[in-house]
C-alpha cells in the first residue's frame, strides 16, 4: 500500500516570498507522484508530475517540485508566491503498474499575505 | 477541448434517500475514477471503471456504486444516505487505465458537493 504525508497542513507566506510544501511518501513499488492544486469551489488541477527520467519537474504557475528517491520526498517549491496562488495543494502517489488509484496527503493550505 | 464535467454541482437530500451523480470524461478518455473529499478524511478513492468494467474499488460501503456507459460517461450512485456522505464527490478522467505513463494523468472536473440533512 501506498501512503502520504504532507508535513504542513498550513503554511503562510509573504507575497513574492519563496515557499517550500513538504511531501513524503511511502511505498513498497515504484509510483510515479504528483501535485495537484484546488482554488476555492473548484475540483482539482495539475500542477506536475514525475513519472521518470530527470528528478527536477517543471510545472505550470511557475511551480517546480524534487524527486528524492532516497528520502522519499517530492518537495514543491516556487522562487516567488503571488496572491493568486492562495489554494490548497495536495500531493498524491499512484502505483507504475496497474490499478489507476490515486493516493493523496491530507493537504496543505498555503495562505499568501500582501 | 472541453474538461470533465459533473451533474448537478450542488445537491441537498435528507437521510435514507438515495442519489445519483453524473460525469462526463474528457472526449476520447477511457477510465474514469470518483473520490469523496471531506475535512476530515481528506481525498480517498471510490472505485475506477474502465470499458464499462469497474477495475478497482477503494474502501468504502456498498451503498456506494457505480456503473460507466459504452460512451465513457459515469454515474455513481449512493444508497441510503447518512449524514457522514456529505462531502464534495470527484470524477478524474485519463486515457488509459493501463500502460503508457504519460497518458496516466488524470484530470478532475468541478466536482459535485452532497449536503445531506
């Protein structure tokens, strides 16, 4: 089984600041992991995912996150935050093969202040 | 081209009734996956139907169910409702349950948020 953990469920930030959302994940198979970003009343958007090849993802809104293989971590990261990014994010794991399940952490909100 | 669409966005029924909700995948997508979201237990999975097959099926009661149509289109359906079925219900749509990783993506409509009285 699969399992994350999002080490921050509230994380405020000045804007333009940088920001940093933790994620550790647990797994006795290779997965391939993502984060999603959900704005009030909405459902669900993507912001990146790694599923191979270079642990560096790019992603859209100027978000990147880390693979560490080692550390079983997928950090999120952005250089500078605006006011627009104010949303929760939720990282999520899903198994290479097989089932399409998406296992996701509890979320962390990020609050961005003028 | 247009995104996954869920019907109705708002809902309200009473105790012991039963409901009905709709997805519309994203043209050409083949699986489509329904997962509750409330506070306190977060995003967990419902269950994912493939080719009008349900090929995995997450933790929850048999009062929840569903069934997908030979166009793709989902409905999931929850019996008897209780006061804990409240809670904004997700339909993610990909490409393909299986294979290729960079079709696996899966894409989220609005969502259908369930109030029961």
């Amino acid at each position: 089984a699969q399992s994350v953990t999002q080490l921050d469920s509230q994380v405020p930030v000045f804007e333009e600041a940088p920001v940093e959302l933790r994620c550790n994940y647990s797994s006795s198979v290779s997965v391939y992991l993502f984060w999603y970003v959900q704005y009030p009343n909405q459902g669900l958007q993507l912001l990146l995912k790694y599923l191979s090849g270079s642990t560096l993802v790019k992603g859209i809104n100027g978000f990147e996150a880390e693979f560490n293989k080692s550390q079983t971590s997928f950090h999120l990261r952005k250089p500078s935050v605006h006011i627009s990014d104010t949303a929760e994010y939720f990282c999520a794991v899903t198994r290479i093969q097989g089932a399409q399940k998406l296992v996701f952490g509890q979320g962390t909100r990020l609050t961005i202040n003028p | 081209k247009a995104g996954v669409t869920q019907t109705p966005r708002y809902l309200i029924k009473t105790r012991g009734q039963q409901v009905t909700l709709s997805c519309s995948p994203i043209s050409g997508h083949r699986s489509v996956s329904w997962y509750q979201q409330t506070p306190g237990q977060g995003l967990q999975f419902l269950f994912e139907y493939f080719s009008e097959t349900q090929r995995n099926k997450g933790n929850f009661p048999g009062r929840f169910s569903g069934r997908q149509f030979s166009n793709s289109r989902s409905e999931m359906n929850v019996s008897t409702l209780e006061l804990g079925d409240s809670a904004l219900y997700l339909c993610a749509s990909s490409l393909s349950s299986w294979g290729d990783a960079s079709i696996e993506t899966q894409y989220f409509g609005p969502g259908t948020r369930l109030l029961v009285l």
